[in-house]
C-alpha cells in the first residue's frame, strides 16, 4: 500500500521542530541540505524514528549539497544501526562497497533517459535485499510506460518522473508504487505537490 512521504529540506535542527506538525505516513528528512551532518543527533529524533526516512542526495542525483564520502558512510551507517530506514543511492553504495541491505536503495537518472532494459537491469539486481528500489527518470515519450511496466514486474517499487505532471504520481501509487512524495511547504522535487493535497486525493481514491 503507498505510503506519503513529506519530503523536507533541512537546513538547522530548528527544522527538526516541524516534525510534529506534518501529517504524512512518513517524513524524509533531505539532509544533504545540511552544512554538516554533525548537526543531527539521532537521539533526538528517536521517537520520530518509525516514520523517517534519512536522505543524503549526492548532487550528481539532484541532492542540494556535498558531504564527503567519509562523513556519509558514518553518518548512513549510525543511522542504520540506531534502527532508521535510509536512502542511499546505489552508485554510491556500490563505489563505496556500503552494505544497502534492508534500506530504500535508490537511482536519480537524471543525466540521461534509460531504457526499459536498463531500469530492469537495475530493479533486479538490488529488489532481492532491499526494502524498497527507487526509480526517478526524466518525463519522456516513454518514461510511462517503461514505469508501468516495471511495477507489473516488481513489487517493491517506489517509482517516478522527477519532472512529470503531479498526477502521474498517483497513478503510479494506484499500480503499485509503495512512496508517493509530497512537500510541506518547500519542494525537494519539480513534480511534488502539498502533502495536504495529497492526502486528500490518496483518500478520495481510496473511496472510490
């Protein structure tokens, strides 16, 4: 069943305040915004920890920043072991031999419009160990339907255009998408639109 995820920029742990506030399955936390990683505690957001999903975008994958590889891993690697889901992308873990194991594994093609044997290539080599494979493309005259037939394929998907209509998103989420991605009052994504709004069309959906 999809999930809403409130995807936040964070740029100070005053950000981190918002939390509470946002009505979403799920929050990821895109902190590639941040100067420094240093800055987030995860003691202190512990209690958030089973609606969270902790974000590093590199930039070469649309992230807002750059953190050294060094300072990613440990960051990545706490995270996981104090039992928070994470999003790495799979270039990096693969470069950087990181154990992705049970986490949201993830592609931004952003650089070039793949094919659908690309995509494949991709979905099946990480859809065994991971708890969700991402798949992000640019719109294109085919980009829909390479999507949809990845979700008749593949059941742990999350799937999307990065500059695609909004609605898109939602029919992706009705063929079997697990995350739809919102925003909650700043978008980290062309295509996203207010989690509010979401929300309401999720459950307008749901009741038809």
């Amino acid at each position: 069943m999809t999930k809403l995820v409130a995807s936040m920029p964070v740029r100070n742990k005053q950000d981190l305040d918002r939390l509470s506030e946002i009505n979403s399955d799920m929050v990821e936390l895109r902190l590639d915004y941040l100067p420094s990683l240093d800055m987030i505690d995860l003691v202190n957001i512990a209690k958030y920890r089973e609606k969270l999903i902790l974000t590093v975008r590199n930039k070469a994958e649309g992230g807002a920043g750059f953190h050294e590889p060094d300072e990613k891993i440990h960051f990545l690697r706490s995270a996981i072991e104090s039992g928070f889901l994470v999003d790495v992308e799979a270039l990096f873990a693969e470069k950087f031999h990181f154990d992705s194991s049970g986490q949201i594994v993830s592609r931004h093609f952003v650089d070039h419009d793949p094919g659908y044997d690309e995509l494949r290539e991709f979905v099946e080599k990480y859809s065994k160990d991971s708890r969700i494979v991402k798949v992000v493309i640019r719109e294109s005259p085919e980009s829909r339907s390479t999507l949809i037939r990845l979700l008749n394929e593949y059941s742990n998907l999350a799937v999307m255009e990065v500059d695609g209509e909004s609605s898109s998103r939602f029919l992706y989420s009705m063929l079997g998408s697990l995350l739809l991605y919102c925003h909650a009052g700043e978008k980290t994504s062309p295509a996203q639109i207010e989690c509010e709004e979401a929300y309401s069309i999720l459950e307008l959906l749901k009741q038809r």
